[in-house]
C-alpha cells in the first residue's frame, strides 16, 4: 500500500515522529517522507541522525518548514501528497491553560486548515492523533484534541465518493517519551534525589511505546475505511510502582495533584461503547452519523462491546507488577 508513496507527518520533529519516520523506512521503499513542522533546528538535528543512522534512506526525506495555521503553506506542502499524519499540537497542558488563544489556533484552527488542504490537494488518507485528554476533558487541552478529533471525523461527510479518507488514533501518555514521568524520574535519580515527586498516590496510567503507536497509525493507514478513532489495547500500571521500579528506596512525596490532570486515563467512555467494537489487540470506536453505513465503513471481524463499559487505567483488567515495570523501563531508549 504504501511502496512508492509520499508520507507528511506535521510536526515530525517530536518523539512519535521521529520514531514513525524510522520505522516506515525500514519497513516500505516509499517515494518521499516531508517533515513538516516549525522548529529549524529540531529538523536539523532529525536530518543529521537521519543521515548517520540511515544514509541509503536520507534522499528521500524532506524537511518543510511551517505551521498548521498557515493554510497556504499547508496547501503547498500537500502537493503530490498521498498520505498525512496529523502530529502536530501544543500538548503541555499548563502552556494551553495560560495560552489559550494560541492552543485554539494550533489545534483546531490548525485541524481545519489540514481538513481543507488535504480534500482540496486530494491527499488519499489523513490519520489525526489523538489523546485521552480529549475524552471527557477537564483542561482546554483536552478541550481543543475533541475539538479537532470532531473536526477529522466529520471530515469524511465533504469527501464525496473518492475523496480523502479521515480517521483517528487515540492513546495515552507514551512511556519515555519527552516530559514524560520515566525521564523526569532518571534525571532526578542522576541528580542523588532521595525523594520522587508524586501528585497523587491514586494516579494510574496505560502503559504504551512510541512502537505501540506507531503500529497502530499503520494499521489505521492500511485499514481506515472513514469515521474510525482507533484504541489500542495496554496494560495498566500505578505512578508510585514506577516510582519503586526505578529507585526502589527512594521516598514519595506527594505534591498534590495539578490543575487539569487527571487520576487516570480514560481511552473509551461509557457512552462510546455502544459504537466501540473489540477487535483483538485494538479497539474501534465507529461514528453515529447519517453519512456512516456499516456496509461501508465496518471492519468485519470485531465484537461489540459491552453498553455501559469503560476503558479506564483505573478498572483496567491488566496490570504490569513493580518487576515488570523495571524490565521494560530498562529496555526504554530515555
């Protein structure tokens, strides 16, 4: 599907795109891969590793500079472009809650303007990340990620017959990935810290690669047929065994829980599970709009869901004890 295609990753210059990029070019002889983003110098230091750890490959990468709220440059950018992958967002939560103006411009204006270039440019498949935070949102974050989720969703009611095909990908916080916990914790561990800060001892949280995402925007990119947001499947663990995984005598002090952050993640709400459909190592949550048909749209071989159940890290069925967590922590590149 994907041999001699061109691939744009907005915001390709942050962990999931770095990590998409290397793997699609080990697994497909693609055309042309644009990075698209806004920072110089992130695509400087990408194109370097790039072309250390990858030279055979280095001709076809491209790197664009721009911004999803520039829809003329966006315009230019899908020229010749089959598939996009939607990665670009402000994502720290206090940044969105004390700008919210710029969040707003980024993540929904800026989903619009991709909605718009790629029916108009004709790019055959957009897949959007999205976040827990965007389910039953508490912070604008949240609030802007559903927003956009809706945005890319009811893209595919413009499409017409051949247009461009829209759907979602939706996890969690990725393990060691930037700013997250895992990395935080080791640079406090480096320093001689005896005390790790926790905001709440009740805190859970889905365990999930930046591998584990990647596959599962692949899948979505082979598969999406229109409308679906994709759920993979994790294990569950509690923020204080990685605390006790990672320095075992190290002490936890509780600093309180932050203003827009959450006890758990939260993947499928109750009241998407009459939509959601089980399908082995991944959910699919399927629209309920006039312009969807099961006979169009459904991936056969899931199984309805139970109405009324919760993907939730807190009542999660799997969990990765404090050993498990230090084997995989160990196997994290942080």
């Amino acid at each position: 599907m994907l041999t001699n295609k061109t691939i744009l990753i907005t915001g390709g210059t942050g962990s999931f795109g770095k990590k998409f990029t290397e793997i699609i070019i080990k697994k497909y002889n693609l055309k042309k891969i644009i990075v698209y983003s806004r920072d110089e110098f992130k695509q400087d230091v990408m194109r370097k590793y790039f072309l250390e750890k990858f030279p055979e490959a280095i001709s076809k990468l491209r790197f664009f500079i721009g911004d999803v709220r520039d829809k003329d440059r966006l315009y230019r950018a899908f020229n010749g472009v089959d598939y996009v992958i939607h990665a670009a967002a402000m994502k720290q939560v206090p940044a969105c809650e004390y700008n919210p103006f710029e969040a707003i411009k980024t993540n929904i204006h800026g989903a619009q303007n991709i909605v718009d270039a790629a029916l108009d440019c004709k790019v055959k498949k957009v897949i959007a990340l999205s976040t827990d935070k965007a389910v039953n949102p508490i912070n604008l974050y949240g609030g802007t990620k559903l927003v956009s989720d809706k945005l890319f969703i009811s893209a595919n009611s413009y499409r017409g017959d051949e247009g461009t095909i829209f759907s979602v990908v939706r996890y969690g916080n990725v393990s060691g990935s930037r700013g997250s916990i895992i990395p935080f914790f080791k640079e406090l561990i480096l320093k001689g810290e005896k005390e790790l800060p926790i905001t709440d001892i009740r805190m859970t949280r889905f365990w999930m690669t930046l591998d584990d995402a990647v596959n599962l925007v692949i899948k979505a990119l082979e598969e999406s047929k229109g409308g679906e947001t994709y759920v993979y499947k994790n294990p569950s663990y509690k923020v204080t065994d990685i605390a006790k995984a990672m320095n075992p005598d190290a002490k936890i002090k509780v600093v309180g829980i932050r203003e827009g952050e959450k006890l758990h993640e939260c993947m499928i709400t109750s009241d998407d599970s009459r939509a959601t459909y089980d399908y082995g190592d991944h959910y699919i949550i399927y629209p309920n709009y006039i312009w969807w048909n099961k006979d169009n749209y459904f991936k056969q071989g899931g199984r309805l869901i139970e109405d009324g159940w919760e993907y939730n890290s807190g009542t999660n069925d799997k969990w990765l004890k404090i050993d498990e967590l230090r084997c995989r922590i160990s196997n994290l590149d942080v």
